[in-house]
C-alpha cells in the first residue's frame, strides 16, 4: 500500500494505519508474527537509485528475512535480531535506535513487543 507524502506535508509515523498479513510460514520460526507497512515516498536518489521510505510494524513472533540496503528509526516495540551471515553480533532495538542493514544479510527476527519503524530501503 502507498501513503504517497507530498512535499511539506506531514505524516505521524506512529498513527498510521497498517494492514497486517502473517509472515509466510517458510519464515515463521516461532508463533504467528504479522506484518503490515505502507510506503509513505520514493525518491530518484539524485540518479544514483532510489530510495523508498516507509512504515513497518510486526507483531511479536520469531522469523527470518534475507535484508535489503536499509536504514531505520525503531519508533516502538521490541525485537532482537541475530545475524547468521554474516555472522556477527546480535543486536537488541528499543524506540530511538537507529540500524543499518546491509543487503543479502541473512537475519532471525525475535520480536518480543509489536515493532513500528520507519524505513529507508
């Protein structure tokens, strides 16, 4: 779903209203997480490729995702994620944390409390 945002307008993050689906079943680790987003704007990225922005939510559950090129902003909720490639640390994110996922990471999602974010991809 697109949400187009027009220049100068205004969009509180947290109000959005999401529809939610289940994450597919050959990703769906543990419980029955449900995920919902909408588009808010995509940019040309100044020729060099563009940029989607967005909102996310997913409801608590465990899951697996293969990442694309993303920055995002938790606005609430709790999750984990474990990185299995590259192997590296796993992280914990709260409201206020900023990460940066890199494409073809492969990641396990533990969401604990439903997850929003604001997404740049």
């Amino acid at each position: 779903m697109t949400l187009p945002l027009k220049p100068g307008a205004v969009v509180h993050a947290a109000d959005v209203s999401l529809d939610h689906a289940p994450v597919s079943p050959g990703q769906t680790l543990k419980g029955a997480p449900t995920v919902g987003f909408v588009t808010l704007a995509e940019t040309t990225g100044g020729g060099v490729g563009g940029v989607e922005i967005g909102v996310w939510e997913c409801t608590p559950g465990m899951s697996t995702d293969t990442e694309v090129d993303e920055v995002f902003v938790v606005l609430s909720g709790r999750a984990r994620i474990d990185f299995v490639v590259p192997e590296l640390p796993s992280i914990e994110v709260r409201a206020g944390d900023v990460v940066r996922l890199e494409a073809g990471m492969k990641t396990v999602w533990t969401v604990t409390e439903t997850l929003r974010k604001v997404y740049m991809a």
